[in-house]
C-alpha cells in the first residue's frame, strides 16, 4: 500500500561535524544487507522490527535500543504483517564516539558495546527519542548540541567499554566563571557550544560533561533560563513578546512561547498582562 512509508533522512551541520539522523515510520518498506562507515544508534517507538545484524538476528519492540557498530552488515523488515514500526536512529562518527567514550570511560582501545545489537531499557529509549525530537524541533544549536551529547553519553556509560578500560575519569577541573560571564553578555547571539567551550578553553565534550557536573545543568538550560530571565524583564516594561523574543536571543515568538510555557506554564503575553 503506497503511503504508508514515512521517512525522513538528512544531515545536521550544527551536530559534530554534521550528524546524519533517521526518522521512520515503516509499513512495507524493507532495508536490504548494508553497512554503514558510522556506529548506528536506533530507538524504537511503537511496533516490531525483524532484523538481521552480522549473523544475529532478533525483533525490535518499543523499547529497545539497538546498537550497531562500523561496518556491521544489517539488514530490516516488519516483524509482522501489515505491522507498523516507528524507530529513530543517529548515525554518528567514530571519532564522535571515541571522544565522548573518552570523557566518559577513559582508559585505551576502541570503544566496543560488546556482541548484544538489543538493549531492552525503556528509559535510555525515551532519551534518543526527546534527544531526536528536540533536532527536528528546534533551530537552537546549543539546545541540539547538548541533548544529543546527553543522550548519547548515557549511552556510553551505561554500556560502553574499552579493553583497556582504566578508572572512571573525573570530572574536568575547570573555571566555569569565563563561560558563566560569556553566556550572560553574549545571549542575544546564535551561540553554539562549541564557541562558549573555547571561552573556558575545553573541547565541547569536556565543556558540557565539567559545565553539568559544576552547575547542575545543561549548557542550553542554563541559557535558556538566562533568556528568559531578561525576556521577563522586557515584558514587564512593556515590550511585544516578539521583540522580546529576537532581543535575548531566541529564534522567533513561538521559540520564546514554547520555552517560556515550559518553564513558566503561561505564555510570555499572559505573563505580560499580568504584571501591574
């Protein structure tokens, strides 16, 4: 039946290097044996999916989380008939995973997920699927940057390992204060956290592991809040919540509106009505 098939592939520049992302919504279509050059991170949503990986083969359920390494050959079709399977997956690079493995394992050798293709962990799922819903919904760099890093390093750490796996690293010593400073002055711009890293003088991956373990929060929530923070301000003296919007340094009204509802549960112009 024609229709049926919803899939969206693309790239995202503003992602390490250009992260390449699946959306899909599969009736009657079936993935033949293939390989890909990056690791293959999939989470599965609703239905079943009968896959082959190398010579392991096993079914999909919502859920799961499937882990696929560089140059595994694979293969994919509904587990039943007239069935409907919804996944999303990420496709990132080697060197992106070696270095968030890095941050989060240390020790030497390649990071390995062992021979098991299927996590059953509902929770990790729940996370690839917010991480890969806020890519699609969000033009905010730092917002994408940090909830794909946060995904995929709970990946990492939880069932990642490395043969020459050494101590758990801790957190970076680092001054925040710099970066702290650059994100309060510099809100009104189209930050990425590869820029606010510089500042403090770490990779993006050390950046937001020593950013979270500092303060408690991602690198894009303690900007977000810095925004919103100054959109109240402006509010209150009677700026349109669309200039407000453009002004700290969200996209557009409906980027403030979604993140100030979220935050506050009301809209920026029923907040604004009622200050006196």
């Amino acid at each position: 039946m024609m229709g049926r098939n919803d899939m969206r592939l693309w790239r995202d520049s503003s992602l390490f290097g250009g992260l390449e992302l699946l959306r899909a919504s599969c009736f009657d279509h079936r993935y033949s044996p293939h390989f890909h050059d990056e690791f293959v991170v999939a989470a599965f949503r609703r239905g079943a999916q009968r896959h082959r990986v190398a010579r392991h083969e096993g079914v999909a359920h919502a859920g799961t989380v499937m882990i696929i390494h560089p140059g595994e050959v694979h293969s994919a079709e509904a587990a039943e008939r007239n069935g409907i399977w919804e996944h999303c997956a990420f496709y990132p690079s080697t060197d992106t995973m070696e270095t968030i493995a890095a941050d989060m394992l240390g020790g030497r050798g390649a990071l390995d997920f062992g021979r098991a293709t299927l996590r059953t962990e509902p929770g990790l799922a729940r996370s690839l699927l917010a991480a890969h819903r806020v890519v699609e919904a969000t033009p905010d760099a730092v917002e994408k940057q940090s909830a794909v890093y946060e995904a995929l390093a709970l990946l990492i750490r939880r069932y990642g390992q490395r043969a020459g796996r050494a101590s758990r690293p801790q957190s970076p010593a680092a001054d925040m204060s710099r970066a702290v400073a650059f994100m309060n002055d510099c809100h009104d711009r189209r930050l990425t956290v590869d820029e606010i890293a510089r500042v403090a003088g770490l990779s993006e991956y050390h950046f937001m592991r020593a950013f979270r373990a500092q303060s408690g929060l991602t690198v894009h929530r303690y900007l977000t809040q810095v925004r919103l923070g100054r959109a109240k301000a402006l509010l209150e003296r009677g700026v349109g919540p669309a200039e407000a919007a453009v002004a700290v340094g969200f996209f557009d009204q409906s980027h403030l509106t979604n993140q100030f509802r979220n935050w506050f549960g009301v809209t920026p112009r029923a907040f604004a009505l009622a200050c006196c």
